[in-house]
C-alpha cells in the first residue's frame, strides 16, 4: 500500500451525501484545501529531504479531490521507478521486519558497502530491518489541529453565507 493522508471533511458533511455539498460551504472548502495540502505534502517531502540520503524515484503528489458529495485534499508518496520496488514508500514510512534478500534471477547481489568502503558482492544478504522514518503520521501530526480549524472555519463561513 502506498502511503497517503487525506484531508477530509465526510463525517461533518454526511448529512449532505443526497444533496450535494451547499455551493456556500464548498466555495469555502474550495479555498482553504489546496493551501493545506500543498503545505503538508511540503512538510511530508522536507522530511523525506532530511531524513533520506536520496530522493530518487520517490515523488510527493499533492491533489484536490471533488465530487458533488466530498472534498478532499490528498498527498500521496509514489514510487517512480521500476515497479517491482512500488512498495518502497510504505517501507520507508512504516519500516520492514528483518528479512533475507537473495539474487533472484540474477548470480549476485552488487552494491557500495559504506562500512567498508568497497564494492560488494553476494548470492544473499540479511537486512537488519527497518523502524521507519513515518513521514505521514508526524506531518499529519503536527498540522492536525491547524487543519481541523481551518476546514471547520470554512464550513461554518460557507454555511452563514447560505
């Protein structure tokens, strides 16, 4: 699963789920959303800056999602290379047991060996495994109560000007 939040305002406008969203409160919803999903998609991708040593192949897409029953922001991380490491984002968000990493179909597993230094070659390795750096979570954390403001501003304006 590749890792994603939504900014999402369902559960407070259910009640709207046959009518639609009242023009008031969407044109609100409409103004405030793009702004917060730019800015936590900006915070999820300076924490993959710091935290990485590369950012290859790994991209942050931020969208405004819209239907006559929902709006929603949505900032995904994706992976842009070969799709058989499609899973690379989530790995790196939530981290990964530890795990045998074998040469399939190839004779050997080739990478730089910082510890050392060189070069290195071998049929199978054993990864430590990984913690997780939870990029997602920790932006979404810190930004939540700015957000859950922000979208309830905006309901409530949207819906005295109705």
């Amino acid at each position: 699963m590749i890792p994603e939040i939504q900014v999402d305002a369902r559960k407070a406008l259910l009640k709207f789920s046959d009518a639609g969203i009242p023009e008031g409160i969407r044109r609100n919803l409409r103004t405030v959303i793009p702004d917060l999903t730019k800015r936590l998609g900006a915070s999820v991708e300076a924490k993959l800056n710091s935290e990485l040593k590369s950012r290859k192949n790994i991209d942050v897409k931020k969208e405004m999602v819209e239907s006559p029953t929902y709006l929603y922001g949505r900032v995904r991380v994706v992976w842009t290379g070969d799709q058989k490491s499609n899973m690379v984002p989530a790995v790196l968000d939530t981290g990964a047991k530890a795990h045998l990493i074998e040469a399939k179909p190839g004779s050997a597993l080739f990478f730089f060996w910082e510890k050392l230094g060189i070069n290195a070659a071998f049929k199978a390795v054993h990864h430590p495994g990984f913690a997780g750096i939870n990029y997602m979570q920790r932006s979404l954390d810190e930004m939540q109560s700015e957000i859950v403001n922000a979208l309830q501003k905006a309901a409530q304006n949207g819906a005295k000007a109705a």
